[in-house]
C-alpha cells in the first residue's frame, strides 16, 4: 500500500499493482477504440485516427469519426465501463464471485420493462430505453424487498435474484409472442446486446448518469464497501451504517444496469467477468473498482472490434461475442469454486 500526501495535507492511498493493471486495462481500451473507429469499409490508419479526433484530420474523415463511428465506439467504452463497476459492487455486496447482474435478475428486469415499452407504448426507441431503466430500477426493489430480513445478506440476495431471473426469463419470452412481428424482431436483436447504428442520443443518458453514479461510488461508498467486506459486525464498529451504505450501493448499481441496458440492451457476462479478471490481475483484497470499470470498457470494446471484424462481411451483436466468451468462463468459475469446496 503506498500513499500520496497534497500540500494541503489530504493524503490518497492506493496498491500500485492495482494502479497498473486499472491503467493498463484503461489504454488497452482506448488502443482497441481506435483500431474500431478505423476499420470498416472506409479504413483509415491508426495515426488517421488520432489526428481526427484531436481535430486535424479533413472534413471527409471528421465526419466518418465523429458521426458515423465514435458515438458507438463511446456507448462501448461507457457501457462496459458501467457493467465492470456495476458487477465489483453486486460481488461485493453479496461476497461472492457469482453475484451479477446477469444472476441476480436485474438485467432480466431491463429487458421486461423494454418489453413492456414495446408492447404497451409501440416500441419507438426512448420508450424502449425508458422502460429498460424503468424494469431494473423495479425489479432491484422488489429483490431488495424479498431479500430483506433484519437486513439484507449475501446468500439471501442471490437466492431471490435466481428466482426472479426465472420469473422474467418466463415473462419476457411471453412478451415476444404479444408483440407485433417487426417489434417483435428488434426487441429480440436488442435483447442480445448491440451496439449496431448507436448514435448520441444513445450515449448522452448513459454519460449523464455515469457522471453522477460513477463519483458516488468511488468517493462516496468506496470505504464502506471495503469495511463491508469483513463482515457486517465489523463494520459496524468501524462506524459504517451497512444497510443504508447497501441500499445506497445497490441502487446506483442497479442504475447503472438500466442506463447501460439503456443505451445497448443487456449485454451478457460483462459484469460478471470484469470484476473477476480484474481481481485476479491485482491479486489484491477488495472490490478494485477502479480496474473492474477500466477492464469492463476494454472488455466490451474488444468483443465489438471482434464482432465487427472476425467474421469477413457478417457481423455479430456484441452480446453474442460477450455471451460465447462469458459463458465459457462461468462453467470455469463454477467448476473452480467447486474445487475449492465453496459451492
């Protein structure tokens, strides 16, 4: 642990592999955002790239990078950002690596409202991201309420997320078949995470509420969730309030859920991983917030450059790429666990 100290006398203290590897998840990000924005039927040059965005390049490729390709590129980097922050607090939370959105039933809860949107409202695209944050924002109370018991505990959570993942899984298929055909057909596309023809309007939500959510955990819940993690009993004593320091970390996460199923549908596995592949690199106790997000935005920009480019002319969603590749290292985590007698 080392520690930085200002003239003012404030001091920050940080874990320098952890500094490493959250810097170098952020410029594998950045590098894997710029081959993205440079590859495609009009491929420009890394260096075209650079000199584009900073404002040098012609109009032909300003208007190639900055309308046609960096507001997907961005809805990546933030989306990502936001399921790997999202998925350190839920594993946090309930002290246990399975512990995500995509189990827990917040992600389900997304797609029920867009589903709801769809059919109810007719399916116009801010209906469609309204009701993705109306359903996780409700469907996280209910579980929050289910699971209360003088207090919410690890186990009981994820037991309730099952159940409701379940219920949804169920209502959400239901939903389809009410659906007009052509409603039907792009709540199905949305449903399996895509980045495909993401503009602006998509990304500004996400940003907005990343600006506010992102701070509030960091700085304002950051040492609670530490203390957290040795026990409710001990962080007590240490002069954390648990249950409101759980509501409150909770309820950004979960909005953070809606606002990325938002602006991309429910991309799969992302949060889950992240926060997992991040501790295993720092090799340090806690939530590592900081590098789940940086390896969350790295993750999900490269899964898009894959699905964009791996397969010649036929692209994929990238949920599909995140799903392939999550659901092979949730068999590995299971069996991991397993092994290690904790499951």
């Amino acid at each position: 642990m080392s520690v930085i100290r200002t003239a003012g006398g404030l001091s920050v203290s940080y874990r320098p592999r952890a500094l490493f590897v959250g810097l170098g998840c952020l410029v594998l990000a950045l590098v894997a955002a710029v081959f993205a924005i440079g590859s495609g039927e009009y491929p420009m040059g890394f260096g075209d790239v650079v000199r584009t965005l900073i404002g040098q390049g012609d109009p032909a490729d300003a208007f190639i990078v900055n309308e046609l390709r960096l507001p997907r590129t961005c809805a990546a980097l933030l989306v990502g950002a936001a399921l790997g922050l999202a998925g350190a607090v839920f594993q946090a939370v309930v002290r246990n690596p399975l512990g995500s959105p995509d189990i827990l039933g917040f992600t389900n809860g997304a797609s029920a409202g867009a589903l709801v949107a769809v059919v109810v409202v007719g399916g116009s695209s801010a209906a469609l991201a309204g009701g993705a944050v109306i359903g996780a924002v409700v469907v996280g109370t209910l579980v929050y309420a289910l699971a209360w018991k003088r207090g919410v505990h690890g186990y009981r959570l994820v037991l309730v997320g099952v159940g409701a993942t379940a219920i949804l899984t169920g209502l959400n298929s239901y939903l389809i078949t009410r659906a007009r055909i052509e409603d039907a057909s792009r709540a199905v596309l949305w449903m399996t995470g895509s980045l495909d023809g993401r503009g602006w309007s998509n990304v500004l939500p996400l940003a907005l509420g990343m600006v506010v959510l992102v701070p509030l955990i960091l700085f304002g819940c950051a040492r609670g969730l530490r203390m957290m993690e040795m026990g409710d009993d001990a962080a007590n004593a240490l002069g954390v309030r648990v249950e409101r320091a759980r509501l409150t970390l909770l309820a950004a996460a979960v909005l953070l859920v809606g606002l990325a199923a938002a602006a991309a549908g429910p991309v799969a596995f992302v949060a889950l991983t992240a926060p997992q592949l991040a501790r295993r690199l720092t090799r340090t106790p806690g939530p590592n917030l900081v590098p789940a997000l940086c390896m969350g935005a790295a993750l999900l920009v490269t899964a898009d450059l894959v699905a964009q480019r791996a397969f010649g002319d036929h692209q994929l969603p990238v949920g599909v790429v995140t799903g392939v590749l999550g659901g092979g290292y949730l068999v590995w985590l299971l069996a991991t666990e397993r092994r290690a007698g904790r499951i």
